[in-house]
C-alpha cells in the first residue's frame, strides 16, 4: 500500500470514530474496536484479521484492563451522581464567572484524571 492510501485510511478511521462518538453517541471503545476491525479488514490479508486483533487486543486488555475498566467505572459514577457538575460549580466559584473557560478547562482536567 502506498503511503497517501495508509494516510487517507487513517484519515478517514478519525473522522469515522469521531462520528461514531460525537453524531451516534456510541461508547468510544466500541467506537475504536470497530474501526480497528473494519481498518483491519481492508488493509491485512484476511486470514491474519483475526489472529492480529486477539493478539492486540489481548496483550493490550493483559497491560492496562483493569485502568480502563476502573476509569470507565469512576466516569459513570461522577456523571451518575452529580460529582462532574458539582466540581464544575465548585470551580467555577473559585474562579468567579470571568474565566469560565479556565474553570471548564480546569474541571475536564480534574474529572479527566480521576
């Protein structure tokens, strides 16, 4: 494959995971495994797909699962409770209605991190 083909390909996985989350409200890693697969289907042979996405996907799921899965767990409790908007009011007191761009910035970072 030439270099401008595997260029446009990742071009086009982005704005297809950016649709499947932003316009469909799909879970992003539903979002990503699927356009890993379809990816996957146009660029490798079709007896190695399968082989090379248990082979990632395993050794990824083995190194960093259960982050993933705790993180997704903290982020359905804070949306579920409240706690996302109650530290964005928190913030956005401290650091009063003028900078409320600083203070959104400040709150996506805090509950992003947790």
């Amino acid at each position: 494959m030439s270099i401008v083909t595997i260029s446009l390909l990742v071009l086009l996985s982005i704005v297809l995971i950016v649709i499947l989350t932003s316009v469909t409200k799909l879970n992003a890693f539903a979002s990503l495994f699927i356009v890993a697969l379809l990816l996957a289907m146009i660029a490798l042979p079709d007896k190695n797909v399968v082989e090379i996405l248990k082979e990632g996907f395993g050794s990824t799921m083995a190194s960093i699962g259960f982050l993933i899965i705790f993180g997704a767990i903290i982020a359905v409790v804070l949306e579920k409770t409240g706690g996302a908007i109650s530290i964005a009011n928190y913030v956005l007191s401290k650091t009063g209605h003028g900078k409320a761009a600083s203070a959104m910035g400040i709150t996506g970072f805090v509950v992003g991190s947790t």
